[in-house]
C-alpha cells in the first residue's frame, strides 16, 4: 500500500504545473525560493521603497552619493 501511495503521489505530481505545485504552499514558503530581486521584479520604484523607514532610504541615499 505504501508503495502505491508514493507512485501516485509522484505520478499526480509529475503531471502538475510549477504553478500548481506551489499553490498548495504558504507565501512565505514561495518566496524563499526566489531571490531578493527575483521578487521585486516588475515593480515600480515608488513600489519597492513603500512601506520603508524614510530614515534608512536618507540614509542609504546619502551613503550612495558619499561612495560615487
């Protein structure tokens, strides 16, 4: 039994899209399989900086304009 449990298991599977796949997982789960930027892709600047300290944007702005 267990035997033909794993076989379906992996047939259904085998037949799943990537998408489909994923759809059972929690978005955390997802998103650990991309990279940073992987994630972000597509968004708008105004986007990605949303919801951030605006301290820490000064402050990565000002280091950016001390390092050019």
């Amino acid at each position: 039994m267990e035997g033909f449990l794993r076989e379906t298991h992996e047939l259904v599977l085998a037949n799943m899209t990537p998408e489909e796949r994923l759809k059972g997982l929690p978005p955390d789960e997802v998103l650990k399989r991309y990279d940073p930027e992987e994630r972000l892709k597509g968004l708008e600047p105004e986007e990605r900086l949303k919801g951030l300290d605006p301290a820490i944007i000064q402050a990565w702005l000002a280091k950016q304009h001390r390092d050019h």
